[in-house]
C-alpha cells in the first residue's frame, strides 16, 4: 500500500527527556503507530537534530511534514515506532559534547533501555543512521545492550583516528583541527545545523550550559596534540570500537547490517579495516552491503528516483531494493521476530567498480589468490624480484597536480612509477592490496604515498586505490619518531579496501609520489603528508606489491537495478 505522510502526522508523536549518568538528560522524541499491542522501535543516534518535535501539522500556510525522512515513511505504516536522539551536547540534549566515546555509549544504552521499557514498546530496539549517525550504532554495539537486537550502521566511523589519519598522515582538513570545527558545527550553540532558537524553550537552558565543559578542554586538547604528531594516543584509543571490542569480547551483542560505500572519501573505507574482521569473528547474525557510491545510504531518499546499469547512478548508491524489501526484512526478523529469510542469502554482496554486484560469503574474501608484483629500478612492476632502487622528492607531500610551481630538486624526479605487463585477462581485485619494501627519507618527517591504476591500452589511466603510512609512524603509531632522516625502515602498508576490476589488455602502475596521484580530478582520500621536504628512495631488493585476486565470482542475478534506459 502506499504510504503517506498522512501516515506518520496522524501518529503518536511524543518526547522522552532520559536522565543519563551525572544526571544529565537526553532529548529524544518518538514517533509510533496508533495501534493495539507493542511495537518495536528504531533509533537515530545524532548530534545534528535541532530539536524540538519532528512532526509539523497542517496550517493554513503550509503542509503537514516531518523529519523522520524516508526511513519513518517506510516503518511506521508497518508498524514500526521511529525515534530520534540527540547526543549529550547536541541539540537540546543537556552535557559536552565529547565526539565518541564510551560515556557516549552508555548514554545510548540507556536511552535504549529507557524506551525499551515503556508499555507500547515490545523491547526491541534497532538503530540506524548515515555518517556520524551510523557510528553511533557500532559504539552501542560494542558497549551491548539487552534490548539491542539489531544495528544498520552505513558509512560509519569505527575508530575517530582513522577519520582524521591514515597510519600517521593527516587527512586534510579533519587531521588539522576536526575536534574544534565540528565542535562548532554540532555542539556550540543549542540548536545546530539549521535548527531554530526556541523550538524547545524549555530546554534551552540545559543544553547550552553543557557548550562550556571541562570534558569538552580534553577533546579539543587530544585534537590539537594529534594534529602536531600524529600520535594515535589514549585519546583516540578510547574512540576505537575495534579497541574495545577485543578487550570486552563476552560481552552478547546484537544483530549487524553493515553497509559502506567503497567510493566514501568522507568516512573512508578504511574505517571497515580489520573492524569488519572483528565484527564477524564475534558470531553475532551477520550482513553487509559494500557498493560503488560516496557517503550515501544504498538507495536514494527519493521514492521517485531509481538507478540504471550504464547511467551515472551505477557510481552513486545504488540498490532497488533497499527501502521497501532489504531493510524491512532485516528489522522484521530481528525486531519481529518473524522469519523473513534474509538470513539465508549470502551473507555479503559486493559491487565492483565495473557496477557489478556478487555474493561472498565474507568480506574481504578468504578465498583469494594472492598475486605479488615487484617494482625494479627500471620501472617495471615484474613478476621476478627487482634489485637496486629509485628516489624521488616529495614536494612537501603536495598534490603535485595543483602545486606544479612548487620548487623541487632539478636532479629528483617528483614521483616513481612503475609499469606491469599487459594482463592477458581481467581481474578482480578484492580486499586490501599490500605494499612492501624498504624506505629511506631524508628529511625528519615524511610519508610514503602510493597510488594504483589501470593504464588502458590506449594510454589513458584511472586511479583506482591508494595507501599512505607516515614514516615517522612505521614502528609506532601512538609514538612517531620526531626524526627519521636517514633512517632505512621496512615498510608494510595496506591499500584501502576496495574492490577494482582491472580489464584484459591494461597495465597496472604503481605511483609512489609525495601525495596521491590523479586524485586531485576527483575521488580520493584528501591527504595532506607533513613533511619537510624529503628525498624518498625505495629500496627494490625485496620489495613488492601483493594483489588479492578473486577468481570465484557469484554474480547476482538480476542485478539490483533497472535495465539501462534507451
């Protein structure tokens, strides 16, 4: 049947202030059928809701309307109730903003607890979000709570440092002072984002008492410290789920429906990088999506909007076949308890970057061959091992695309790059690719930037993956070195998740530069290397790239969209 918004503005529409620990309260708001029996709920744990009720009535001036955006449209005609929270800090919630946490998550699990209890609840909850708001559902996974029995996280954040870093290097802008802007964006003033003064007056006062903090000193103090040094300290150590996950592994967790776009250059994929190993080596009931899109959910928002093979949406989110089948038979099973058989499909489905999608039964695949490649000094990426080795200057770990003017050594080269053979058949590359080799830097800090490609017949070339690793940062990284010049250190270095088809006839490069290369026309991981200007040399004696290659290859059929147009 068709669902309206006549749905959910004819709702019961109500607000729970949930006093979490040091007697702060939450905001929170529920929105929930108007039906006999309980219902289960579905959560959205967010620093960005202004506040106020989420559901707008009629006047004569304006439509009735509400903020539950597609997810409420879908789940609570189904009989779904749908709320909203907003973390301590944000919105008109009372306490500091702390961006993570664990207080963070006992507060989330509180609430949880608190609404599970009421008497239209049946005592299953579900959380859900994009972003900040699908790393809030892995946080409270890990704490556990009983009457959490499922989470969707979709592009969420599994450790804050890897938000701001990549193995050391700072990713521009959030590695130079993420802690202070978003502090700003989200947590300084009562009603953020867009929201309106006023909305909820009677809560004004305890939400902006909590925008002066001591917690808040601390935040901000871990930014500032990483930012001069790129140290993964006790800061960001509490802020890794992956962390905590193995130091409480007992601890009953509920259901996971992982989904992540392998084209995020917001939250990275790195993000899923031994966390998605974690998280299915706990035996919870387990399902991911991993899709060819940016920082999205795997389905447009739009009721009207659909995606095509061979359009432009094949790179954008794109599942038919998420709103109102995928999603609603995962919170059925788990949140129902009604036997809907999405546990009986494979348990991950992945798109490549041709826009295909196939079935695995984990991710990254355990049943790759691995491929190993070695740079030489004549620029080759060969099968027999290489000898000698190559320099180049690192142009103060600039894109060199846009900084062509930077002075660099007449007599260095500003990048290495070395060639494959022709493939005689394409490959699917899925999972981590792996550098490995011995570098040397002249200057006291440097990183090693590696790009890949595909080198098509006629020339042309894409970048396809990308791996960063400060040299600073090799041996530790909660505690860099202030000077590695001089220094030969032995490099081991993953590229980003990712799953790339590389076609029969091609070339495959391998770019070793000061930052990415080919990124700057757009996708790619914005990293901006601290350096004072090195000569980076490579070492090819035992050096080599070490490709995982999938040749067991379950394609869905049909494919979740719709046949090309035209």
């Amino acid at each position: 049947t068709e669902r309206t918004v006549a749905d959910i503005v004819s709702a019961i529409v109500e607000q729970y202030r949930v006093q979490v620990a040091e007697g702060v309260t939450l905001d929170s708001w529920v929105v929930r059928p108007d039906v006999p029996g309980p219902v289960p709920l579905v959560l959205t744990v967010t620093p960005y809701y202004p506040g106020g009720s989420p559901v707008t009535a009629a006047t004569a001036a304006t439509e009735a309307s509400h903020a539950l955006g597609r997810l409420g449209d879908e789940l609570v005609p189904r009989g779904y109730a749908v709320g909203i929270v907003s973390v301590r800090g944000t919105g008109y919630s009372e306490g500091c903003f702390t961006q993570g946490g664990a207080q963070e998550a006992r507060d989330t699990t509180t609430v949880i607890e608190h609404l599970a209890s009421q008497a239209w609840s049946n005592g299953k909850v579900g959380l859900i979000g994009v972003s900040y708001d699908g790393t809030t559902p892995q946080d409270a996974w890990v704490a556990g709570s009983p009457s959490l029995k499922t989470v969707v996280p979709i592009s969420g954040i599994s450790d804050l440092y890897k938000y701001n870093f990549v193995n050391g290097v700072p990713i521009n802008v959030q590695g130079f002072g993420f802690n202070t802007y978003y502090w700003v964006l989200v947590g300084l003033v009562p009603f953020p984002l867009g929201g309106t003064p006023g909305a909820d007056p009677t809560s004004i006062p305890g939400a902006a008492a909590g925008e002066a903090c001591n917690d808040q000193a601390a935040v901000q103090e871990g930014g500032v410290s990483s930012t001069l040094d790129g140290n993964k300290d006790a800061y960001w150590v509490e802020r890794d789920f992956l962390a905590e996950l193995e130091a409480n592994p007992d601890i009953e967790r509920a259901s996971v429906f992982y989904i992540h776009g392998l084209q995020d250059w917001n939250v990275k994929d790195h993000n899923m990088e031994d966390w998605l190993a974690g998280v299915q080596a706990s035996g919870v009931p387990f399902k991911a999506w991993l899709g060819q899109w940016g920082h999205a959910w795997p389905q447009s928002t739009s009721t009207t909007s659909r995606c095509s093979v061979g359009t432009d949406d094949v790179g954008g989110a794109c599942r038919n076949d998420w709103w109102n089948k995928t999603l609603v038979a995962w919170f059925d099973q788990f949140l129902k308890g009604v036997d809907t058989g999405i546990l009986d499909v494979p348990a991950v489905q992945v798109q490549d970057d041709d826009g295909v999608w196939r079935h695995e039964a984990d991710w990254p695949p355990t049943d790759v061959s691995w491929r190993t490649l070695h740079p030489d000094e004549d620029g080759k990426l060969a099968d027999a091992p290489g000898s000698g080795s190559a320099s180049y200057f690192d142009a103060y770990g600039a894109l060199l695309e846009t900084n062509a003017g930077l002075a660099t050594p007449s007599d260095t080269p500003t990048q290495g790059a070395f060639v494959s053979a022709k493939l005689t058949e394409t490959v699917h590359l899925s999972g981590l690719p792996r550098f490995e080799g011995d570098v040397t830097a002249s200057g006291r800090r440097a990183s090693l930037v590696l790009t890949l490609a595909e080198r098509f017949p006629g020339g042309l070339e894409r970048t396809f993956n990308f791996a960063a690793q400060s040299l600073n940062h090799v041996a530790d990284l909660s505690a860099g070195k202030d000077d590695i010049s001089g220094l030969k250190q032995h490099v081991v270095v993953d590229f980003f998740p990712a799953d790339d088809v590389v076609h029969a006839g091609s070339r495959i490069v391998l770019y070793a530069s000061g930052n990415t290369v080919g990124s700057d026309a757009g996708g790619g991981p914005s990293l901006q290397p601290v350096s004072d200007g090195s000569t980076i040399t490579l070492d090819f004696a035992g050096a080599k790239l070490v490709l995982p290659i999938d040749a067991t290859l379950a394609f869905e059929d049909p494919q979740p969209y719709d046949a090309p147009q035209g």
